[in-house]
C-alpha cells in the first residue's frame, strides 16, 4: 500500500482477492460498494457507540468522523 485508507488500494485488493475465486467485479461497481462499506461502517460505529457501556466508546466517539 502506498497511502493510508486509500480507497482505490482497497478496491484493487478486493479485486485481486475476488480474482482468486474466479469473480470478475467491474471497478466502478467496487468503488461505489467500497464506499458505501466505510459509510455505513461508521454510521455503525457511531451507532453502536452511543448504545455502548463501554467507556472507551465515549473516548473514541469524537474521532470517529475524522477516520
């Protein structure tokens, strides 16, 4: 990897990875599920968090935008 959450990285190693099993994905299709994966991934996390106990979760909260 070259730069850090690199979506086009990300992208490149899911098509790699889908290639292993013989699954031709077209690129557009993959940057837009990539996408859509982190965005709900953090809304997930900020979700999650705020049902949390855990005290690290309210330490965390406040970053979580900035990932």
């Amino acid at each position: 990897m070259q730069k850090a959450y690199d979506f086009k990285e990300l992208v490149e190693l899911i098509k790699a990875e889908a290639k292993k099993d013989g699954l031709a994905i077209a690129e557009e299709a993959l940057e837009k599920l990539a996408k859509a994966a982190y965005t709900a991934n953090k809304v997930w996390l900020k979700e999650s968090a705020k049902l949390s106990t855990n005290k690290i979760d309210d330490l965390v909260m406040p970053f979580i935008d900035n990932l």
